[in-house]
C-alpha cells in the first residue's frame, strides 16, 4: 500500500531518529563521569560508535517489526482511526520522553543504579 510508505518515511522514520537523538543524549550524560576531556570524547565515540551499530543491526530492525505489527494491529481492529491513534500515541510517547530527558534531566528515564555519581566539588 503507498499510504504505508509515506507514513513510514515522513514519520515513524523520523520517530526512530528523535529516540536515536535521545540515546545520543544519554551517552552523553553517562560520559560526564570522566574528568578527563580527551577520555570524555573518545568515550562518546565509542559508545556511539559500538551503541549505534549494535541498533542499527539488531535493536533496530526488531523495533521496526514491533512497530510494523503494532500499526497493522491497530489498523485492523480500527481501521484509519485506529492506525492514527497509533501514531498519536507514538508521537505522544516521544514528546514525553523529550520533555523527560531534557527538561527534568536524563536521570529521569534511567534506573537509579545507572546515574552518575555527584563529583565532589560539583
């Protein structure tokens, strides 16, 4: 179906790279606990670099499916309205996790056991 296409390109495409934006964010907030600013840089790269083709080749095609089954999902049980209170939802789910990550802090959609230690004199 060619609707299915422009849908997936203008924006569920873009969907997935505002949460690889906000996964870029958290490596970011995650590589403030070295000092060292020539660590801190090759950290980021390294991270991204391992992170991003872990989520190219695994993480994200089984998101893509996810995503795909769930959209069928909705379409069928409710037709167009249902397939665009999918992407509602979807776009919703994203705008708060924005908000989260970068008005309340990265902290707030990370387990506790993963945020930085406070730096002494920080």
């Amino acid at each position: 179906m060619k609707n299915e296409g422009v849908v997936r390109n203008y924006y569920i495409l873009p969907c997935c790279l505002l949460l690889l934006n906000l996964c870029v964010e958290l490596v970011s907030y995650k590589a403030r606990m070295f000092a060292d600013p020539l660590v801190r840089t090759a950290a980021i790269m390294g991270m991204v670099l391992v992170g991003g083709s872990f989520v190219g080749f695994v993480v994200a095609p089984a998101i893509g499916a996810l995503v795909a089954m769930l959209q069928r999902h909705s379409r069928r049980k409710g037709g167009s309205l249902g397939e665009a209170g999918f992407l509602l939802v979807l776009g919703l789910m994203i705008f708060w996790l924005y908000y989260r990550v970068y008005i309340i802090g990265p902290e707030s959609v990370l387990p506790a056991g993963w945020h930085n230690s406070r730096l002494p004199g920080h």
